[in-house]
C-alpha cells in the first residue's frame, strides 16, 4: 500500500480565489459527515440564482431566466 502524501505547510495555508461575494465561505465536513458552511444556504442560492444558468429553463419563452418561486 502506498504512503499517503503530506500537504505542506503552503498547501495547507493556501485559500482558493473566490467570487467577491462569496468572500470568507468556508465549508467543512464534521465527524457525523453533516456539511458546516460559514454562509447561510438561502445567501448561497441567492448568489447561484442570480449567477448560474440553469439548463433547465434553456430555450423556454415563458421563463424570463429566472426561476419560479417555491410554493
């Protein structure tokens, strides 16, 4: 069985570039295997309705891009 490998230091430290309104989202999987996220999931489908197409509504002329509220 091979070794696992190591991050270093620099890998551990290093933050991925994100979109500035999302700035400080932080998400972590804890013990039990539930996802902590340091946003609010109604702020994060917020920013993903406003900046991600949906493909389900591609090519329909009575959605105006923007999806129906939920009832």
């Amino acid at each position: 069985m091979p070794a696992k490998k190591k991050k270093t230091d620099k890998e551990q430290e290093a933050t991925p570039r994100v979109h500035p309104d999302l700035e400080g989202f932080n998400i972590t999987i804890n013990s039990f295997g539930e996802l902590q996220s340091s946003f609010d999931i109604e702020k994060i489908n917020r920013f993903l309705n406003k900046n991600v197409k949906d493909k389900k509504f591609k090519g329909r002329e009575d959605i105006d891009g923007v999806p129906p509220e939920s009832k």
